[in-house]
C-alpha cells in the first residue's frame, strides 16, 4: 500500500512533491532477491520485483534507514532513534502487521533497536519481518557461515505455519546450509492466536490475513513437506513453541516445544500393579536422587531441539513499539488503528492505511457484511485509495481534476484480489490468489490439522476436486510442469487460483483470472472434465486468451458492465433478482444462465460490438484475434 501511495503521488501532472520522506528500517527495500530462488520469504503478488524497480522510488523520496520510537502530536513530527525528531505536515502511518512469535516469549529480533524494557535480545533469534533480514542472512555474514560451517555446522530451526517457512529453508539451502542441519516446526492455526480471539471461528475468519496456511492445497502441502523431509530435514507437526534457552554467553541455546493435543498413554494393568509393587523407600531414594543432580523423568508432551539459530514466520500481529507509539499519542485504537472514510486518524494530520488499520465501525452497517479490518483487502489498492483521499482532503483541487472524489458507501468497495507467492524448492514456484473475501475453509483440498507426513507416494493424501473446484495436474516426479487448481463460486466466478509449477509466471496473468466467469474461459471447467483440456496451463496461455492478460482487458469489462446497468430492461431484470435475494432465494448457476437468457438481444448485440472495438482498438498488441472488416483496411 505504501508503494502504492508513493506512486500515485509522484505521478501526478498538477503537482510535484518534493519533500516526501520515507521512514524505513532497513531502507527502502525490494522485499526480495533478484534470484528468486535466493528469497528467504514470500512475496506479495499486489507488485512484482519488477514494477517495484521500474518506479525508481529510491531516487524520488528521501529515505531514512530509521525507526519511529513515537510521535510528538504536539509539534507535528516524529520521534526516530537517537533523540532526533523529523518533523510533518502530513504523516502517513503505513506500518502493517509483523510476526509476533518472539514478542509472546518477551524476545525481539536481532534487527530491532531500541526495544521496549520488557523485551529482550538474543544472539541467534531472528523474526522474518526483521527489516535487516536479507543482511543477517547475506551468504557471508556470521551467521550462515556458523549454519554452513564444513567442519561444525549448526542447527537452524524455521517456525511457523505459512509459506514464509518454505521459502526460507529453500533459501538457506541455496546459501550452503544442509538440510539435515534445518528443522521446520510447524504449529497449528490456533497456536499464540486464542489469547487474543474469544471462539476458533473469529480465528478461521482471520486466518488468511495473520496466520495462513503454507499451501492451500493439501496434496501439494504433502508432496513438498515430503520432500523436504527426503533431502534430510527434519520436520515437527503440531507443536507450539513454548520456551526458548540460552547458554552462558547468553547466546540461543535450545528451543523448547510442546506437543498439541499430546496425551499420555494409558499404562496397561500389568504396569499398574508394578507401580504399586514400588516399595515407600524406593520412592524415597528415587527422590533422593533427583536432589542429588540425576536427570529428572522427560517430559514426554515436549520436544527440545538444540540450536544456534530461530527463524520465526508464525501469525501477525501489531509491534509493541508502534502500539504504544499510537497509544500515547490518543490515536483511537481499538484491535486496529481506526480511520474514517479518508483514510484520517482522530488527528487530521494523521492518515493511515495498510494491515495495521480498520475503517470505524460507523460503517458497519452499510459494509453489508464485509470487515471492517484492511489487513483482508490488497494493498496495492489501499494504497491508491488512500492516496486518493489525501489529494481530496488537502488539495480539494488537484482532486478534482484528478477526478478521485470517492463516497463514503464506497469506502469498502474494494475488488482487487491479494494472495501470495514464492520459490518452495529449487524449481517449483508457488502462487495463491484470491478474492479478497475469499475463506478457504469450507474447500475439501484443505485441513487447519495438521497431518502426519506421508513417506510414500501411495499415501498422499487424494487430489480432491468438487463442482466448485478444477483440478489439473501436469506435474511430473522430478517437479517439471505445472499443478493448477481454481475454485468457483455457486454462480461460477473464480474465487481463487492456486499455480504451482517449474515455469515462472506473470503475476498480472493470475490476477486478471480471479473475479472472472468461467465463461470467459470457454466454459473450461465443462471442457476439463469431458477431457477436452487435459493441460489448463497450456490451453490459458494459448492465443485466444492473450486478450484477458491485456492491460485494458479489466477497463473495457467495468465499463461494459456500467453502460448495460444503466439500460431500463437491464434495471427492470435486476430488480426482479434483488426482489428474490430479499426473500431469501439463492441464486445458483442454473439460475443466472436463466437470467442470461432473458436479456434483450439489442444488449447482447451492444456487447459483441464493444468487444470488437475493443480488439480492433488494441490490434497493436492483440493481432492474433480476427476483427471484422479489417482486412478491407
């Protein structure tokens, strides 16, 4: 979202913004490494790495490699590190949520400075929202020199649930750490997040935004931990990280976790009659020799792993440091950093968007059931939004021009799917895009339980496919070709598209899929399924549906949509259907082929002709589609 804002207000014709700063740990960062397969984390899919370095932000803002220790609303700047005080006319809080693991334990990452008084460092303890990660993990840093030493290598351990995790260990094994000395724990949704939900449903509902799954496809979930497990890694199911120790240099140690949902097993009735054969005196000298240094009986609900280095990737959460930034400051703050349709905090000077924040709940009632929580929407399009605003509220003028003045009934229309992506092993690339209220729990491809890791193919788990899925796997056993599942709505609109694949593909072509009619796909899920498509991935990158990938494909819909919504038959139809959705009925996608039927054939003829203006308008870019009475030009 930040990039975003920054974009939108560098590219403006009316005016130039010469004193943007950028307050930035780490400074301004691409997020990921050139080489793909270098990553030690997903990326979003809101921007590519590349139009990320197209803009050239870097030499366009002032960026300071700082930290906000607080705010000083009364003299309108900010508190950074070492005394020093930047001063604003607007401030844009655009800090999004980060990996709370270490601070439930009262640790923070080694990148992190100053830090609160109930926190504490540790030599060896890295979160994967460290705005210096790249540089503690650089090939010839200390410390995958320590992990990849030839003669005495340590162990790593990687926590968390999310394909932060998977991401990371293919990129230290590409910095020379064995896999034999990389532990992957992986602990369930509910883990570090009831304290913070009263019911397990509020988690599930959050759980794509703060805690998602690594893949959200349980055979590809499988097939990679498998994997993963045969090169030598060593993976723990179900455990929750409980206790972190150091050794006498006050350097990590040993991690300590508990099993979820251990239960110790019942002694059998011989056992029992033994145990009561155990004469008073023996109990007695049993105790003895525990006061006396013997090792007492191990814990059997734990499991400990010695190691010189934690990397954790679990739920998101707000930094301690910001939350008490925003609450001295009296910035209204309830679960999130609360804004009005503007994007305004309580300060007027004070705009925020992105994870971190929630619209007011004066909204609520015509958010028609949407959340209120932006960490659920793409930042990319917060971004824009908030930018937007920005321009409307302070430059009333240069707004208009730019014709952004927005309602507040638009405040939670946002459409632009989130998702995201990354390397998962030496030539698998994985994306997950979505529609952003999208909640995967109810697809049969998918478990919040972990499972027992399968050790022969025979044993992974089904592809599982319903009327609302397409499945097509074209992945062979050396991890060539392609794995790609869409999920469908009850109406047919692509809710979701999961990619894995030895090809990189181009995150716009994935985006522009999700919010579609399958009908746009030549009916591709009836298709499939007769065995007319046996490769999906081959057949959408085919010529016909080059047009669906263009720039202005997404453009020429909306305002297709908007010219038919207008017509008084059209109206007069959707009158008819909003009638029956007030009592109730729902629409299957029988129902809307019904609906189709009945639109008068001067609109579907107006659509056909748009659609071959809009080809002929595009021919540059597009000249693999025939257009009708080009040839005479």
């Amino acid at each position: 979202g930040d990039v975003y804002k920054r974009q939108t207000l560098l590219s403006l014709k009316y005016i130039h913004f010469t004193n943007i700063f950028l307050l930035a740990p780490g400074g301004f960062s691409y997020t990921n490494h050139g080489d793909a397969s270098m990553n030690v984390k997903a990326c979003s899919t809101s921007y590519s790495p590349e139009e990320i370095k197209s803009l050239m932000l870097e030499s366009r803002v002032h960026v300071l490699n700082d930290r906000m220790i607080d705010i000083y609303r009364e003299q309108k700047s900010v508190i950074i590190s070492k005394d020093s005080l930047l001063p604003y006319d607007l401030l844009v809080i655009t800090v999004g949520l980060q990996d709370k693991t270490l601070q439930s334990l009262g640790y923070v990452s080694r990148g992190i400075a100053p830090i609160a008084n109930d926190l504490v460092h540790m030599d060896g303890l890295i979160s994967i929202d460290d705005p210096y990660l790249y540089q503690h993990l650089r090939k010839d840093g200390n410390i995958i020199l320590k992990l990849a030493h030839k003669k005495n290598p340590q162990r790593c351990v990687v926590y968390g649930r999310t394909l932060n995790t998977l991401c990371c260990i293919q990129g230290l094994l590409r910095r020379g750490v064995k896999p034999h000395m990389i532990t992957l724990a992986i602990p369930d949704l509910f883990s570090h997040m009831r304290d913070n939900y009263d019911t397990d449903e509020e988690i599930l509902t959050e759980e794509l935004a703060l805690n998602p799954k690594a893949c959200y496809d349980n055979y590809i979930e499988a097939l990679l931990l498998r994997e993963l497990e045969s090169k030598g890694v060593q993976i723990l199911r179900d455990v929750a990280l409980s206790k972190i120790e150091a050794d006498e240099r006050k350097e990590l140690s040993m991690v300590v976790f508990k099993k979820i949902g251990y239960v110790p097993e019942e002694p059998t009735e011989e056992e029992k009659k033994e145990g009561e054969e155990i004469s008073r005196s023996e109990v007695d000298e049993e105790e003895k020799k525990v006061t006396e240094g013997q090792e007492e009986e191990e814990d059997l609900s734990e499991v400990k792993v010695q190691c010189k280095v934690l990397i954790t990737a679990g739920y998101r959460d707000v930094d301690i440091a910001v939350f008490n930034a925003l609450h001295n400051n009296s910035l209204v703050y309830n679960g999130r950093l609360i804004v009005d349709s503007n994007f305004q905090t309580n300060d007027p000077a004070i705009f925020a968007g992105g994870s971190l924040c929630a619209f007011s709940g004066k909204f609520k009632p015509q958010a028609a059931g949407k959340p209120l929580n932006m960490h659920h929407y793409n930042g990319r399009e917060i971004g824009l939004r908030m930018a937007t605003h920005l321009l409307d509220v302070n430059y009333p003028t240069i707004g208009a021009m730019e014709q952004s003045s927005l309602t507040e009934n638009a405040v939670l229309s946002f459409t632009l799917p989130v998702g995201a992506g990354g390397m998962v092993s030496p030539s698998l690339y994985y994306y997950y895009i979505r529609e952003p209220l999208h909640i995967p729990k109810q697809d049969p491809a998918i478990t919040h339980r972990n499972s027992e890791i399968p050790q022969k193919e025979e044993e992974l788990p089904p592809i599982t496919q319903d009327k609302n899925s397409l499945v097509c796997n074209n992945l062979s056993k050396d991890f060539k070709g392609t794995y790609i599942r869409f999920t469908f709505n009850e109406l047919g609109i692509i809710d979701s598209v999961l990619y894995v694949g030895s090809e990189r593909v181009v995150l716009q072509s994935l985006w522009s899929l999700v919010g579609l009619h399958e009908s746009y796909l030549n009916k591709i899920r009836s298709r499939h399924a007769n065995g007319a498509i046996p490769n999906v991935s081959e057949f959408l990158s085919e010529n016909w549906a080059i047009s669906l990938y263009h720039d202005w494909f997404a453009d020429f819909t909306l305002r297709v949509k908007r010219e038919i919504q207008n017509t008084e038959e059209l109206q007069a139809l959707l009158g008819k259907v909003t009638d029956q959705l007030m009592e109730g009925k729902k629409f299957a996608k029988e129902d809307v082929e019904e609906i189709v039927s009945k639109i008068d054939p001067k609109t579907v003829k107006y659509i056909e002709d748009a659609t071959v203006d809009y080809l002929r308008a595009n021919q540059n870019h597009l000249p693999m589609y025939y257009v009708p009475g080009t040839e005479f030009e």
